[in-house]
C-alpha cells in the first residue's frame, strides 16, 4: 500500500494529494511546539525529526480531512511524554539548575518582564507548558486540544487555569491580590520549593 | 480551591490577557528559530527511498 498520487482517484483535489507533501510546510509550527514544550532546541530537534520519521510511515492513518498540524503535533507529544517517561531523573535535575537561578524579584514597571515570564515558563511541568501552548498561543480550541491531549475538554480547561495559576505564582503575581503585589519570603520559599513539586 | 469567577475579577483578566500575549510571544519566538537543514533533507531522503522501494513495503 504504497500510496502513489493516483491510486486512489478522489473526486476532492484537496483530498487526493498526498498529505506527505504537506510535511515539510508544517514543520515550523511543529518545531515551534517542540521547543516550546522541551525548552531545548536540540532536544526539540530530536523529537521533529523522531515525528517525521512516524508522519512518514504512519502517513495511511492520517485522514487527510483533518488537521495535519494536530495529528502531527500529537505524535510529537506522545513520542516526548514515552521518551520522558524514560529520563525523568534526567529532567528532574535540570529543572532543579532552572529553578536555583530564580530567586529575583519580577520588574514592576507594569507589565510582565518577557524574560520573567520565560523563567517562570521555563519551570512549568511539560503538562502546564504543554496546555498553554496549545489553547493559548497555538490557536488550537480546546476541544482540539483536549483530543490531541487524549483528555476531556473539562480538564484541558482546570489544567490551562492551574497552569496560568502556576505561572503567577512563579512570576511572585498573586492573582486575587492585584498584578503587582510586592514579594516576601513566602512567595520566595513557594518559587524555590515549587520548580521539584510542579504539576 | 478552584474558585473560577474570572468575569468578576478584571484583574485576574487583566494578568491572563498578558499572559496570553506572553505565550504567544513564547511561541512565535519559537517559530522565528532558523530551521536546520536535517529536516529537508530528511524529508528528501524518505522521498527518495520511498520513490525505489515503491511496491516493496516492510
């Protein structure tokens, strides 16, 4: 079952090119996931090009009536969720080097300093990153989302809360008290503590 | 302890929208990464094999 374009004659031009040739028009964005995900761009690289390898193979699976960049995108987090089930020592300690680097206050010139929030980004779990990217930047619905994540809707959306939650708390922002309300020792302990505890 | 009354807490809103503008940044920072040239040519390597194996499968 090589598919060779004309095999299988579809009525639907869309539908009868070969989704393979889409690939490569998708891997910026797939790329932009990975990395977003991993926060490590050799890392990032692995894992397109592990997905592509998959796409490529698995290509007669894909229904070319859906989204090429979902079905591309879930193969990519499931190929690091089993690779990270496998080196999760590894990540542990890396996430511990992050989070000894952060213990300076957030800029309270009002706005979030970019760099802040990529630090505090940096120390979400994957799962938090991984939620975020996908209904807050990537323009996925959360529905696309939750069938991507193999989860109900209802918990794509209390893990985008926890994990915007998260993310203030790791910025030093208390959500009920106001954007910019001064750090203490607690918050600071909680941005120390927290990095190993993140989920 | 998850206590989502968001329409009425503006300032709640307000941190979300910039965290939103934040990640979105995340993210087309992310797509600005200069693409490697491993994945051209791996794509071109899986064409060409896939071009002499055809009929041949597994």
């Amino acid at each position: 079952m090589t598919a060779t374009a004309g095999t299988r004659p579809d009525p639907l031009s869309d539908l009868s090119e070969d989704p393979r040739d889409r690939l490569a028009g998708a891997i910026p964005r797939l790329r932009a996931f990975a990395i977003s995900l991993t926060r490590d761009v050799s890392r990032a690289d692995d894992l397109v090009q592990e997905t592509i390898l998959k796409a490529w193979s698995n290509i007669d699976k894909f229904d070319p009536r859906t989204n090429l960049d979902a079905w591309l995108f879930t193969i990519l987090r499931n190929t690091f969720y089993s690779g990270l089930r496998k080196t999760r020592r590894e990540v542990q300690d890396s996430d511990g080097t992050f989070a000894a680097g952060l213990s300076e206050k957030p800029a309270h010139d009002g706005r979030l300093a970019f760099k802040d929030f990529q630090r505090a980004f940096d120390q979400l779990s994957p799962e938090h990153r991984e939620v975020l990217i996908l209904v807050g930047a990537s323009g996925f619905s959360c529905e696309e989302a939750a069938e991507m994540m193999g989860v109900a809707v209802g918990t794509v959306k209390s893990r985008a809360s926890r994990a915007r939650k998260r993310l203030a708390e790791l910025m030093h922002l208390e959500e009920g008290e106001g954007l910019f309300s001064g750090t203490d020792g607690a918050t600071q302990a909680v941005v120390l503590g927290g990095a190993a505890a993140a989920r | 302890m998850s206590s989502d009354r968001e329409e009425d807490m503006p300032r709640r809103q307000a941190l979300r929208a910039q965290i939103d503008e934040n990640l979105k940044r995340v993210y087309s920072d992310a797509l600005k990464e200069e693409l490697p040239d491993r994945f051209r040519d791996l794509l071109a390597q899986l064409k060409a094999k896939d071009g002499t194996a055809a009929g041949g499968g597994s």
